[in-house]
C-alpha cells in the first residue's frame, strides 16, 4: 500500500531524486499520521465490535481483558507498536519494550495472550477514534421482545375471600343471636316482673340452646343433617389436598427470572437443566453454569448488581477484574480453584416425590420426547420455579402443540397414570419398538395382543406396562 | 350468675386459631407421612437437616448446611462406558501452549456422518444458539440484546479454527466463554462440534451417500453412482 502511494507519488511529482526523496518524506508523515487522529469513528465501531468486544470494553471496566478506556495516555506516541501489538503481540513482546513487557507480566497470565488481529494500521486508528469517543450506549429495549411475566403484571384481586368472610359472618350471626335471646329473656323477665310472676331460671347459653334446639326438633335435624354432610364434603377434600402441592412457591434465596432467561434472552431450558438428559433429576444448575453468561452480564435488568452478585459470592469472582479469586484471596488465573471456600446458594426443592417413587427425567425427555411444559408449564412467563396447577397446564394446549390434557393434580399419581393411559407412543422413535411389533407380529399370542392394543389405532404407555406397580414402586 | 360465660373469650380463642389457616408460601403443605417425602437416602438437592422426624435435633442441627451434592474426590475419572474414546481426562492444560498444541494435534474420535452431524444440530440448538445464533453468526439473542458483544462468526473469523480447539475452548472456555465440561459429555462435546464444521462452510448440509457417510463432492456423488 505504501509502495503504490510512494510510486504515484513518485509519479505525480516527477522521478527527480530530490523530489523523490521529498516525496518519501511527504508520505512518511502521511503514513506517520498519528492513530490517535482523524479516524473513523462509525467504522472504528464496526471493526472493533467485529474484533475487539468479545474481550475489551471501551470503558475501564474489564470484561475477559483489560478495558480500553485512557488508552492513548498509556500508549503515547508509540504508534507503530500499538498497531505491531495488536496485529502480532508476540511478536511486538519481543522486541523487548518496557510497557509492552509491563503488559505482559502483568495480564498474559491472568487472560491469555490477546490473538492476532487481522486489521490494518488504518482499521486501527479507526478503532481508536472510537475507543476514545464512544458514542453513548444504547441500551438495549427488552419492553417490546413479546415476552411476559405474570409475577410481574399488576396483581389482580383474585384472592379467594369467602371463606373469610363467611367465618365473619357466623361469628356476627351467633353474636347478634345470643344478644337477642339475652334481649328476649330480660324483655320476658320485664313482662313476668310487671305481672307479678317468677324470674326465669337462669339456665346459661348451653341449656337455653337445648330448650330451643328441643322446641324446634325439624329445623334442627334438617340443619344438622346439611352440616354434617358439608362437614364430610369439606373433610374429604381437605384429606384429597394433602400431599397435593399445586402452586407450591418456595422463596428463594436468588430472585431469579426465568421469564429474563428464558424468553427474553432465549436460552433454552436444558442449558441449565442439561441433566434432564441423562438423570432423573433435571438439575439445579451448578453456579459455573451462572458464569457462563454472567462473566459479561453484569447488571440484571429488574435487580441490577444486588442478585447477580450473589453468584459472584457464591463462586468468588472478582467483577471488577474479571477473575476468580483462590482460596488465598489471590486471583487464579484459570476458573474457580479448587481451594476456593464459597458458601453455595442453597435453592429450595420445588417438586419432590416421595421416596418410594422412582422418576426419572431422562426416561420422559429423552425416549418420551416430551417438552418440559407438558408437566411443568410455561415457566417462561414466570420469576421462581412453582408447581404448576393441572388447570393452568391445561390453558396452555392451544399453545404447545402436543401438550396432553389431564383433570389430576399435578405430582400425585392420579395424574401420573392418567397421562400414561393418554399418552401415545411414537413406534418409529426407536428400534425396541419395532423389534417388539416383529415378534408380536410374528407370533400367534402376540398377533392377538396386538389386535388388541390395537383397537384405538394407538399403543399408549399403558400398554407398553406404563401402568405396572414395579415401573415406578421398586 | 358466676356460671355464666363471656362469650368473648372463645371467640377471640377462635379468631386466634383461624389465623394459623393462612397460606405460608414456603411450606409445600400437609403431606402423609412426610418421612417419605424427606428421606434420609440420598437424593440431590435435600437438605438433610431440614428433618429432624427421625434423627434427634441435635443431629439434624449438625446436618444442617449439608447438601448431597458434593465435589468428587481430586483425581476422580469418571465412568462413562467402555469406550476410551470418551471416558479419559483431557490431556491438554489450560495454557495458551494447550490451545495451540491442541489445535495442532487434537483429532475427533468421531467420523463425520449424517447422524453424528444431526446430533450435534440438536445440541448446537439446545446450548449454543442464545450466544452464537441460529446459523453460528454470532448473532443470538444474548448478542441482539446487546449483552455479549463480539461474538465471532463461524462461517467468518472462525472460519479455519481447527476442531482441537473448539474442544480444548469447550473444555475450557475461552475468553468471555466459559468452560461447558460441566453440561456437555466428552462425546457430546465432539458431536456439536461436527454440526459447527457443517457452520464453518456457511450452514449447508453435506451430501450423505445411503449409509449416511458424506459425499466428498457432488460431483464425486454422480461418478460413484454412475460406476
């Protein structure tokens, strides 16, 4: 590049050594131009998003390199070094300058050596024209992504008070009712006083309740009738609720958003519950998950620095340098040490089965091939994990296609093999199954069995012993 | 008159016990024999202290704070079949001379088949695609948001990195990337990788002959049908 200027220079001023010699010293100093001058601060951005961001930030502040703010105190009038810096930095390190040598000892060791930049002298005082002026960043609009969270709609009045009330009401009902029969007896003791007759017995609330049930046997008997049977009605619900935990809601110890995560940023469900693939368990996700994405994300949207920065505790990461602090208090070089002494974050269990039920995820992600809303909801459209009610899974069928619809609660297991009787299966899925069809086939006893499992053109689990005792109870 | 009672007494007695009906958002509730719900055998995630039903409190004070989740003892290689392939510690250190020596030497145990390149799509979807978009541009919903800035495209700047260090970087991480040994099986790892060579070459499904082997080139394809 600079020879061809320097021939049409040469050109253009005529091939007089003088005027050659003059002209080498003209485009010189255009070449010498200083990067820290007259760049392009549109495309020094574009360069240095296509290049530098994934590590630098313009600010002070350090993401997985040193920020970049006050650069050109720092580098001076070492031009060429710079450019030979971020074009090579190996190389530039051995020519053996003190700063680039400062450098070296001090970061190469906590994030790597910087890679080789494919950009030209020009791209970088673009870049710098940038890193030094950055325009104001926007901050990215999360209001108009489509996505909801209905923990954080304005609540509505839906509490379900009438119980309350009608306790309210009974206790006002046996108020006014005691003080009208006190009113009645004093009224009647009044009239017996003024004709002359005895006092009434002082008989107490319990006895002058038995005269009154006495005299109004019917009414009674009808009342206590209905009673009893709301008593029982009301008894085996309440007996039907234990151990049901729809909507279960446990505090937790972060105020993590899954609708942030999950919709607004679309990080699948299983990059955190990976294990659904391979364990019963869907996993709590350990703290490096967290890092993954939170080494850059800094600041939540709805809590700022305050729960994000307790998986920084938890994990010991420094934010400020970007690092992760060993057990000394010194910062490792390379991810958590080993040495290091964290408390972790305890999330509460939301969904638990008892001890004698034998689930496992794997079995139902992996072979069943079902999506995680099918028993758990759209989580994307909440904060905290909860179980979710049968009702709330059942609105959702219009928008998962696929979803099965149950009337049991969720986690008992009523709806368990209510879901096993309904679900079908998908015999191309897997070779088992076909093996399994070829024999029936082939075989007497099992074409008749076939014939019968058969019968509603689908084979549900059920039928493949989705409804033996030892499946699940072992 | 002394027999006689106030009636204020029991109902504020009953006022007093009705209050306890309150939905505490904390408690799952009743339950039948909570011993089965919260059993001493070891499961993730319980907390063994939160059950005093059949230890003392004494005992289940001092579990408290304990989780079964625990750190495997140093050295631990874990079992994941016969297959060595898989199953053996990775040999490169986490230096910038392991990034390169893993780049060098560092090959897949795994052909590049149809089914090995589909796998790894359906892991590439699951885990990759909230940074580095849906055809590996860089350009995910984390990069859209304006959280993560300079991803580097596959099919652009990455366009040559060798697949030794893809896996050394999974392994790893590298840079604002953090390590996924922890979500991705050794195999796992090897398998997205060969999705992310179909992405290098721009995202266009190779050929497959029947057996699902790649096709060198269609051209190739035509001749080998003709013979």
């Amino acid at each position: 590049m600079r020879n061809k200027n320097f021939q049409r220079l040469g050109r253009l001023l005529g091939t007089t050594r003088i005027l050659t010699i003059a002209s080498l010293m003209v485009v010189q100093s255009l070449s010498a131009q200083s990067i820290w001058e007259d760049g392009d601060v549109d495309n020094g951005q574009a360069l240095f998003n296509a290049n530098c961001a994934s590590c630098h930030l313009v600010t002070a502040d350090v993401l997985a390199a040193p920020g970049l703010a006050g650069i050109a105190d720092r580098w001076g009038s070492s031009d060429e070094l710079l450019v030979q810096w971020i074009q090579n930095p190996q190389g530039a390190a051995a020519t053996g300058d003190g700063y680039i040598r400062s450098l070296v000892e001090r970061y190469v060791g906590t994030y790597g050596w910087m890679s080789a930049q494919a950009v030209s002298a020009d791209d970088v005082r673009d870049i710098m024209a940038y890193v030094q002026n950055p325009p104001d960043v926007d901050v990215a609009s999360t209001s108009d992504n489509g996505c909801i969270n209905i923990d954080e709609l304005p609540e509505e009045k839906t509490e379900d008070s009438s119980t309350l009330w009608f306790v309210i009401l009974l206790v006002m009902f046996l108020l006014i009712a005691m003080s009208a029969s006190g009113v009645n007896r004093g009224l009647t003791n009044a009239i017996r006083e003024r004709e002359g007759e005895s006092q009434l017995e002082d008989l107490g609330y319990l006895a002058r309740l038995r005269g009154w049930a006495w005299n109004n046997m019917v009414f009674v008997s009808v009342l206590g009738l209905f009673l009893v049977a709301f008593g029982v009605v009301k008894g085996y619900q309440g007996l039907m609720g234990v151990g049901v935990y729809e909507g279960y809601l446990p505090e937790q110890p972060v105020k993590f958003i899954h609708s942030v995560h999950v919709c607004e940023n679309e990080v699948d469900c299983k990059y955190c519950h990976h294990s659904a693939y391979e364990s019963k368990h869907a996993g709590i996700p350990s703290t490096n998950v967290c890092m993954n994405c939170h080494k850059a994300v800094k600041k939540g949207s709805r809590y700022g620095e305050v729960e994000i920065g307790k998986i920084y505790a938890a994990i010991g990461f420094d934010p400020e340098t970007g690092t992760y602090f060993d057990g000394e208090g010194n910062n490792g070089h390379y991810g958590p040490q080993d040495s290091f002494n964290g408390e972790p974050i305890k999330w509460n269990k939301v969904h638990n089965l008892p001890d004698h039920v034998y689930f496992s995820h794997q079995q139902h992600v992996v072979v069943g091939g079902l999506q995680c809303q099918n028993c758990h909801g759209d989580v994307e459209t909440w904060s905290a994990g909860r179980i979710a009610s049968v009702d709330h899974i059942n609105t959702l069928v219009d928008k998962y296609p696929g979803l099965i619809e149950l009337s049991k609660p969720t986690l008992t297991m009523g709806w368990c093999i209510e879901c096993h009787n309904k679900a079908s299966i998908d015999l191309a899925s897997s070779a088992y199954y076909e093996e399994m069809h070829d024999r029936m086939k082939d075989d007497v006893r099992g074409n008749e069995e076939l014939r019968r499992i058969l019968e509603d053109e689908k084979i549900t689990v059920k039928e493949m012993g989705g409804w033996e005792c030892s499946k699940c109870h072992y | 008159m002394s027999k006689r009672w106030n009636p204020i007494v029991p109902i504020a007695a009953f006022v007093v016990a009705m209050s306890g009906c309150v939905t505490d958002e904390n408690s799952p509730g009743l339950e039948y024999m909570p011993d089965m719900y919260r059993s001493p055998a070891v499961e993730a995630y319980v907390d063994y202290g939160m059950d005093p039903y059949y230890v003392t409190e004494e005992v289940a004070v001092g579990q408290r704070n304990t989780q079964s989740a625990r750190k495997p003892v140093a050295g631990t290689i874990p079992f994941v079949g016969a297959n060595k392939a898989f199953g053996l510690p990775y040999a490169y250190p986490n230096t910038p001379e392991g990034y390169e020596a893993a780049g060098m030497e560092l090959a897949s145990p795994l052909s590049t088949t149809k089914a090995h390149i589909e796998a790894g799509m359906e892991i590439y979807v699951q885990m990759c695609t909230q940074c580095h978009g849906e055809e590996g541009k860089g350009d995910g919903a984390l990069s859209r948001n304006g959280h993560i800035a300079g991803i580097p495209s596959y099919s652009d700047k990455l366009k040559d990195l060798p697949m030794g260090k893809m896996y050394h970087t999974l392994t790893y991480g590298k840079g604002l990337m953090g390590s996924h040994a922890s979500q991705l099986s050794q195999k796992d790892r090897w398998l997205v990788i060969e999705y992310i060579k179909v992405l290098q070459q721009g995202g266009e499904m190779p050929e497959f002959d029947e057996s699902g082997n790649v096709v060198e080139s269609a051209a190739d394809g035509a001749m080998a049908m003709n013979n």
